[in-house]
C-alpha cells in the first residue's frame, strides 16, 4: 500500500483474521484486533502482537461498549471478519449466531460511521448466501440463502450496501469458501471440516461423513487467498462483490482420503462413519473464481493438496484438542448426535 492506513481487524485472533493482522503488520498499516476470544485464542497472535497498535477483548453485539472502542480508535478501515461460521448448526442456536454475526456487525458499522473517519469496509461473507443454485456459483447470481448463518450473511452484505450509498463510505464484499490452513481451530466440532478430521485422527477417533460423502466442494489454502483480501483495500474493488477461493472441487470422500493419508492413517482401515445427511446441507457448492483472478490476481501457488499437507505438520505440533464443550440452544434429533455430547 502507498499509504499507512489506520485499520481495526474485527475477530482478529480468529484464523482469517490473525493471518490478514500479520500481513497487514508487515505492509506497515496501523492496526488494532477487537476479538471476544469465543471461539479463537490469544496465542494465534504470538508472533505479532507487540507489533499491534492496539488490542481490545470486546463483544461486538454489546452496542455500548463497541461504541467506545471504535471512537476511541476510529479506524479508517475496518476488516471485518469477526463471525460464528456455524452454519449447519445455525438451526439449532439461531439467537447466538444472529447475535455474533449480524448484531456485532451492525454495531461496528453504525460505530464506526458516527466517528466520521470510516473511509473503507472490507466485509467477509461467505457462498453460503448463494444456497442451492447451479455451480460453479457466479458473483451476479441472486442472494438465495437457505439456513439462519446464511441469512445473516446476506442481511450484512446488504446493510453494507444500502448504508455505503447513504454515509458516503467504500466497501468490498469478500466471499471465501471452505478456507482452511495453519492457526485453524482444531477443537470446534461444529466447523471447519478439515481440522475436524486432523483432531479425530489425533484423538484416535472415528471420522463422521455425512451421507454419501459425496458433496462437493472446492478447499482454499489460507496463503493462496491472502494476497488477494489485503488487495481488496484498493479502489478497483469498491463496490465489488467477489468470490476467492479454490479451483478445484472434489467429494468429501476424496477429501477424507486425502486428510488421512497426510496424517499418516490407512485411510482403508481406519473407523470412518457414515451419518444421515446433515439436515438443509446444500450438496454441491463451489464457486467461479475469474473475477478474483482479474481484479486481485487470486492464484494457486500452493493448492488443497500441500495446504493440506502444511496444516497437517502444524496440527500434529499443536497435538490433540479437547472438543468445545459448548451445547446448542434449540437440541433435537435433526442435529448430528455428537454436536451435543
């Protein structure tokens, strides 16, 4: 970047979050994490944290005390990517995933425009607003959410646009999918498949695929995508709303395979079980990735297959995770019955 920008990094200590902190660090920004540490830890923030302008342990969907954080620093920029990505679980606890998705962003929002330093939003969605629609799913294809995480995200893709044309600020609307990498939370048994199978395995555990195991989905290495969120700082992404993920769709099966054989498990012979479909999941879902490749120059230097590998030695050296012991709202049979044991 041509010019120091002061920058708030919601959700901070989360996994995007830590990785867009650090990079933003070294390009010479001013930065400031607020985390409510829920569902993240300090520790992702070892290796920059005395580098940090400011850090702030606050709950985002708590009006008043968001306010005085923001006005304190007021930020021209703000990347927002504080969320609760639960999303097949969102049927089962639907006030807490409202509460720390779209109630914490439109408190960082209204905050941060009443400071009147807001010059830029970049906001992290995800494809889930795009539901059950043909693939791969394109950037003009309607919002058609079809679970309560959905709705939120599409509520705060367009709350971004109706206040951006009336309070005269930029923004960027980032959609990444099924992002997965180093500093990922390997405990939380609601997300993040990926790091779900590194924990099983390492517990000695048996992998839960849900129906046939053949949905499909395209994996995104974190440092293949990470360029391109710090690119969405710039002009030529105002406004825009853009998809950056993997190329490559494959079945959870071909996944499960491929996550065994880099922990070094027999994939033949190890306990895998297969559960009833998990309720409303879409079955196939991927998105383009063109219009990343022109505005943000998205490529794949790594790829699924070392990424997995990367995470793998990184997993194996954080060693085995107790799982959350966090219970869902709203328990009934439609859930996996090991969300809530």
């Amino acid at each position: 970047m041509d010019t120091t920008k002061k920058i708030l990094v919601t959700g901070g200590c989360g996994f995007i979050g830590r990785w867009i902190s650090k990079s933003l660090i070294e390009s010479g920004h001013e930065v400031y994490i607020v985390d409510d540490l829920s569902g993240s830890t300090k520790y992702n923030m070892n290796d920059f944290y005395d580098d940090l302008a400011g850090f702030y342990q606050i709950d985002l969907s708590e009006t008043k005390k968001t306010y005085e954080m923001i006005n304190e620093i007021k930020p021209e920029v703000i990347y927002h990517a504080a969320s609760s990505a639960r999303e097949g679980a969102s049927f089962f606890d639907p006030i807490k995933i409202t509460k720390t998705n779209y109630m914490a962003y439109i408190n960082t929002l209204e905050s941060a425009i009443k400071t009147g330093k807001l010059d830029k939003v970049i906001l992290f969605s995800s494809m889930a607003v795009y539901g059950s629609q043909r693939v791969p799913f394109s950037e003009d294809l309607e919002r058609r959410p079809e679970d309560i995480y959905a709705i939120n995200k599409s509520a705060m893709e367009q709350t971004t646009e109706m206040l951006s044309a009336v309070h005269s600020f930029r923004y960027t609307i980032l959609r990444p999918h099924n992002v997965f990498g180093e500093f990922q939370s390997l405990r939380d048994k609601y997300r993040n498949v990926i790091g779900i199978m590194m924990n099983k395995i390492m517990r000695d555990e048996p992998i839960y695929i849900y129906g046939d195991g053949l949905q499909m989905r395209s994996f995104s290495y974190i440092e293949d995508s990470l360029d391109c969120y710090i690119e969405a700082m710039k002009d030529k992404c105002d406004g825009e709303i853009i998809n950056i993920g993997g190329k490559i769709p494959l079945s959870i099966n071909k996944l499960t395979e491929l996550v065994c054989r880099t922990m070094g498990t027999d994939y033949d012979t190890y306990p895998i079980e297969h559960l009833s479909d998990r309720y409303s999941e879409v079955k196939v879902a991927y998105t383009t990735w063109k219009k990343s490749a022109e505005l943000l120059g998205y490529k794949e230097d790594i790829g699924y297959e070392e990424g997995i590998r990367k995470m793998a030695k990184w997993a194996r050296s954080m060693g085995p995770q107790e799982w959350t012991t966090e219970k869902l709202e709203l328990w009934n049979n439609k859930a996996p019955f090991w969300w809530n044991e």
